[in-house]
C-alpha cells in the first residue's frame, strides 16, 4: 500500500475517532479518492504480480468477513456468490461457537470485476440469511486491522 493512501486512512481514523469502524473508514477513503479522481473506474484497481503468495496477474485480493447465528448453508451462499463472480476463493476459516458463527476468506478477483457490485451482492445474500458480511480490498483490510 503506498503511504499516502496509508496516511489518508490514518487521518480518516483519527478524525472519525470512536466511530471508526471498517466500514466508515473504507468509505469516506473511497468517497475521497473518487473525488480526487473522477474519471477513475468504479472498481478497484487491478494489482501489480506479486509473489506466489499473493494475487494473480491482474487480480484484485479481497478479504470477505461474516457473522451471524448460525444456520445450513450461509458458507455455501457466500462461495456460491463468489464463484459466479469468477473469484478464485484462496483461503477459508469458519468456527461455530453456541449458535454464532464467523467466517474469514480470503479470494482474489479477476481484472475488470466491479468490487463495488460484488461487495453489494454479499451484503444482500447475507441480509436474507441474518447474516452481516463484509467485503474489503486486502490492502484497506491489512492496514485497518494491522496492530
């Protein structure tokens, strides 16, 4: 990530102050980064190659986070939902706890995919199951949540 749109993210936090949840942070940024640039597309950029261990040649990296009670099928909608967006899905963590569930994922999606309308989609799929998910470009995600 580079530093400025870390500083900006720092900045937006610190003025948001106890009201700087993910979700506000990661939306005033884009509100101000569209305004910056707005001839820019709708969707995130496309990433440069980076390591094996990192997005594929044109791909976007996202991390999906999900929560709720717990019932059948809220992984499986949420895969299916990804996988009809061409989203190679990397990595998964799901743990059911008395009747709650959590699920971290992470996918990378391809070059040219709307991350905006994706992110639109989950959060409505989740809404019709009792369930909040999230989606967050795996840079926005580190930089939130590093320590």
């Amino acid at each position: 990530m580079s530093a400025d749109v870390r500083a900006l993210i720092d900045r937006i936090a610190t003025a948001l102050g106890p009201e700087a949840t993910p979700e506000r942070v990661e939306r005033v940024a884009r509100a101000v980064l569209d305004a910056r640039a707005p001839t820019a597309p709708a969707r995130a950029p496309a990433l440069a190659p980076r390591s094996p261990d990192g997005p594929a040649t044109g791909a976007t990296r996202v991390v999906v986070t999900a929560y709720g009670q717990d019932q059948p099928g809220v992984l499986a909608a949420i895969t299916a939902e990804l996988s009809a967006s061409g989203a190679n899905i990397l990595d998964v963590s799901q743990k059911v706890l008395q009747g709650y569930f959590t699920v971290v994922l992470v996918a990378d999606l391809s070059e040219g995919t709307d991350l905006g309308a994706v992110r639109d989609v989950l959060t409505s799929r989740g809404e019709a199951m009792g369930a909040r998910v999230l989606l967050q470009h795996e840079e926005l995600f580190q930089a939130m949540h590093r320590p």
